[in-house]
C-alpha cells in the first residue's frame, strides 16, 4: 500500500511540474523571449529561463552568444551585395569563383565576414565603417572563418589544434579572395582556388623535418602524389596527438588491411603503441620504414631479460657467425592464428 502511494505522489509531482514548464511557454508566446531549457532542479525537474531572441544559449551552460553582433557572422544580407561590386568589382568576382560562393544561396554575402555595410556604403566607404582582415592576427582572422565553420566536422576542433596554438589561421593556408590567375592554374591541378598551393608544398614549407623524411629510401609516397598529408592528419585538429585522424593502430590499418586481423595472437607492441612502436610515420632509412636498420636490434629494445621476454637462443645476438633477423623465423610477427610466437 505505502508502494502505491509513493508511486502516486511522484506522478502527480511530474504532472504538475509538466504543467508549469508548458505554462512558461505560453505565457511568453509573442513577448519576443524565447524559453530555453538550461538545466533541471534538484527533483530532476526541468528548469526554463527566458533568453532573448537573437541570442544562441549552450544547453547546460551559463555562456549566451549574440548572434546579431557586429563582430559574428549573421545570415541574410541587410544591403544588396551588389552595392559592394560598385567599388569592389575584383574582390566580388573572386569570391563568386570559390566554394564560398555557394554561400550566397543561402542568403549570405560581403556582410557574412565583414559586417553590416549599410553605414559603408552611406559613407562612401569611410574609414572605420566596415570590418577588415588588415592588421589582425591570424587567430582573430580565424574567429571570422569559425563562426560559419565551428560545427561538427573537420573543422570543430580548429581553436584547440596544434596550428591554432601556433598562429597558424586559417588565411595561412586559405586564401578568401584568389586571384584571376590563381583560381585557373588551381583548376586545372584538380584543386579548389581557396588553396594557397598544393597541400604537400604548404604543408612541408613549415614542416622541414618531416620534409626531410620523406626523401628518406623508403617512405610513404607523399611526393608520388599517392597520399597526402590530410589522408593521416586533420590539419584543423582532433582529438588525438599530432592531429592524426584517429588512433596510431586504426589509422594506418585503413591501408594496410593485411595486418587488420583480428587475430588470436597479437603482437603486444601493435596492440599498446599501435605500428609506430616498430615503425617511423613519414620515412626511414631502413627497409619496410623501421625504425633501426637491424631488425634484431629493434626486436631487443622490448625483448630483453631486463625489460621483457629474454631471447631463448644465440640467433638473436650480434655475431658475425649468425645471420638473418628474428622474422626470419617469426614471420607473421604482426598476429598470427596458429602460434603465440608468431611462427607460421
């Protein structure tokens, strides 16, 4: 009995509080406020708070972003862009030649960046009246791009990657506005005009090391043209170190699925570090990108008495009288079905 009554007295509780949340809906309906949900109270109750319209609330949070702002990208031109190719025929016409160009489909213009344009035009462009990319940092450059490109996708980590920390903007790589000739030799390599160059020249022109690595005797074919840098790294950041697009093991089985298994015996280095434990990214001086041009010595680094499972015979040790490397023997030494030493 005292089971029934309790559960009679929750669900009137839930009715009521029910009652009081549609209330506050329509109670604001043509106020100009717009109820958001911003929490629960302590009964687990859900708890509304009136948030002007215009204004974007984080769900759960305290934070509130006007998104009419003169400083945030909006949507839907308040002057006719048309007014801008007056005076900016060139940059008009650049824009209309890249993707960004799409945009105004949508209803967005000059003004998605730049701000309204009204008091510009007015004023003949005076000083002052509009905003520009001129003087400001990269990053700041960069909040512009955010504001229509922080969404989920390639972008959504782009103020917590590696570049952003850097000052390295999205103008670094990009260019907004590209130029007649530009847009025309980009065309024709296969590659959209809003690209500053080629991925690889960019990318190398700051990453010297890693340059260097791929002229090594074997590497991952990059200066072929059979991969990119974008095909392992998210140059606008995740989650995971170096900006790689997904963990150390996974990635590199998306091409080399002969060693995706699964398998009964896993070799404990791939299955821990992933395949940098045994080999280097971008290039190597030894065959199949290992990291030590003698096998047996990379071997040993884990599989030592000190640190691991001890070599059980003398092939193993540097002798001029052995020869040959430890998958001479153990040569499904990535995961095998049959034998837990990797001994086909």
């Amino acid at each position: 009995m005292r089971t029934l009554v309790y559960h009679l007295l929750i669900s009137a509780a839930v009715v009521l509080a029910a009652g009081g949340v549609e209330r506050a809906f329509v109670s604001h309906a043509g106020t100009g406020l717009a109820p958001a949900i911003t929490g629960t109270s302590t009964s687990g109750t859900p708890v509304a708070a009136n948030v002007p319209s215009g204004k974007c609330t984080m769900v759960g949070g305290s934070a509130t972003k006007d998104m009419t702002s003169e400083n945030t990208a909006f949507k839907g031109a308040k002057t006719d862009p048309e007014e801008c190719v007056k005076c900016h025929e060139d940059e008009v016409a650049s824009y209309k030649s890249t993707t960004h160009a799409k945009s105004w489909q949508n209803g967005q213009s000059c003004e998605s960046c730049h701000g309204e344009s009204a008091k510009h035009v007015e004023t003949g462009g005076a000083p002052g009246t509009i905003q520009t990319m001129k003087g400001k940092s990269a990053n700041e450059v960069s909040q512009t791009c955010l504001n229509c490109h922080q969404r989920p996708g390639e972008q959504s980590h782009g103020q917590l990657s590696e570049h952003f920390r850097a000052g390295v903007g999205c103008t670094s790589c990009h260019d907004v506005h590209p130029s007649a000739q530009h847009k025309h030799e980009m065309n024709n390599a296969g590659m959209s005009a809003m690209l500053k160059g080629k991925q690889t020249d960019l990318c190398l022109s700051c990453h010297n090391t890693v340059n260097s690595d791929f002229n090594k005797p074997t590497h991952h074919r990059l200066k072929e043209g059979i991969v990119e840098c974008s095909s392992c790294h998210n140059p606008h950041g995740t989650t995971q170190e170096h900006q790689l697009r997904a963990d150390k093991k996974t990635l590199c089985l998306n091409c080399h699925q002969d060693k995706r298994g699964p398998f009964v015996y896993e070799h404990n280095a791939t299955a821990l570090e992933g395949c940098v434990a045994c080999h280097e990214g971008h290039g190597s001086s030894a065959r199949n990108l290992l990291k030590d041009r003698d096998p047996r010595t990379l071997c040993i680094s884990c599989h030592s008495k000190e640190i691991g499972a001890g070599v059980p015979h003398s092939r193993a040790n540097f002798s001029l009288q052995t020869t040959g490397d430890c998958t001479r023997c153990h040569n499904t030494i990535h995961g095998s079905n049959r034998d837990e030493y990797f001994i086909q």
